[in-house]
C-alpha cells in the first residue's frame, strides 16, 4: 500500500497533527519516547496510511542509551520502507527549530533535524517540512528563511513552498502541507504514467 510517514522530534506537535489529519484521537505527551514501534493510521480522505514514527530527542527520564535506540529505530524503519513510503512529513518546531539546530551545529555533531532532512533525501523520500507552531511566530518569513538556510535550500522559502510547509496544527491551519504533499503525489503518478 502507499505510505506517508510523520518524523520529528519530541514536542514538535506530531500527535496533534495526526489527529488533525485523521480525526483519531490519541494520548500525546503521555511516556514521551516511549512510543515503541510506528504506528498506522488510515489518512481517511486520500487513500493511505499514515505513519506515526516515534520522536526523538530529550525526553526527561529517558536514558541516552534508550534515546539512541529510538533513533536506530527510525532510521531503519525508514530504510527498510524507503521504497512504499510516498512522502515524509519532518515536523519541526517553528518557534525554537533554529535554535536548537544552531546549538548543536559546530563540532563534530549534526543537528537531528538536518541529519534526518539530508538522510531522507539519500533515500529518495520527497519529504515536506512542516513548520509547525507558526501561530507563535511573529518574524514569519524570516524565520522560514533562516530554516530553509539551515537546511541547505537556498532562500527565500517562497521558492520552497513544495517542501516548507509553515502550519499550525493546534488551530487547524494545515493548507500549505496538504498543497504540498498533494504535490508530491501528484509527480508520483505522472511518473508513473511514463
Ligand atoms: P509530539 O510530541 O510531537 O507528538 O507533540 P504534541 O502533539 O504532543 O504537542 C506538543 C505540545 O505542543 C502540546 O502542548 C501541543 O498542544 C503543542 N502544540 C502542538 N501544535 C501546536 C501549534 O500549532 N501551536 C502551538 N502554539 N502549540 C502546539
């Protein structure tokens, strides 16, 4: 069957995108990380599943060792599934994204949400960015700028529109990633036809 999964880190909104995008209800927040294998949900008006994939990142009491777990876990969900999966949704807080990518830029480590952006495109999953908690940004289109440039697109975002999706998932506001997925699904099947 065809596939779009939700990847992101702890507390970016995911749980609550889901159930905007299905309708399910389901407890968020509750044993953070704790989430063990993906889990599926049928996006009821296109005709998939919707992956939830655990998020990553701090979780207070949950061990490192654990954390790295969770993160073997995805990657290789993603590799094995690479094939089926027809879009990604790599949701990111808008408010503090580039904050936390800066922190951790520098040295010898990659901030989780550049990794996991550049590791979806080597496997070939068209993937939008869903900047999620747009509602608590004032510096709109700077702060898509700097997240584009963080991410290695070339600003302004405007031109990005097919993979920078700024929503927010609390009020509902989720036009600019249902264009963009629709667009991704779309190619799909004219490159189907050919
Ligand atoms: P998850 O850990 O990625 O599944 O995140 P949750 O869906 O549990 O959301 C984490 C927190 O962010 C909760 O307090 C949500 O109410 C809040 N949140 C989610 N989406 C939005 C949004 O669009 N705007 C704002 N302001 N808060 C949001």
């Amino acid at each position: 069957g065809s596939e779009a999964v939700l990847v992101g880190r702890s507390n970016v909104g995911k749980s609550t995108l889901m159930r905007e995008l299905t309708g399910h209800t389901f407890d968020t927040g509750r044993n953070p990380g704790v989430t063990r294998s993906p889990n599926h949900y049928d996006w009821a008006p296109e005709d998939f599943v919707i992956t939830d994939l655990p998020g990553y990142g701090f979780m207070s009491g949950v061990p490192e060792e654990r954390r790295e777990e969770i993160k073997t876990g995805i990657v290789r969900y993603l590799e094995d599934n690479a094939e089926k999966i027809l879009v990604a949704i790599h949701v990111v807080d808008g408010k503090s994204v580039v904050d936390i990518i800066d922190r951790h830029s520098g040295g010898e480590e990659i901030p989780y949400d550049v990794e996991l952006f550049h590791f979806l495109r080597e496997l070939d999953i068209p993937t939008v960015v869903a900047v999620n908690k747009m509602d608590k940004v004032d510096d709109r289109d700077e702060r898509l700028d700097a997240i584009c440039d963080r991410l290695g697109l070339l600003p302004p975002w405007k031109q990005w529109q097919e993979t920078v999706a700024p929503i927010s998932a609390k009020r509902g506001q989720l036009d600019p990633l249902e264009k963009a997925v629709r667009t991704h699904l779309h190619d799909q099947e004219r490159d189907d036809l050919f």
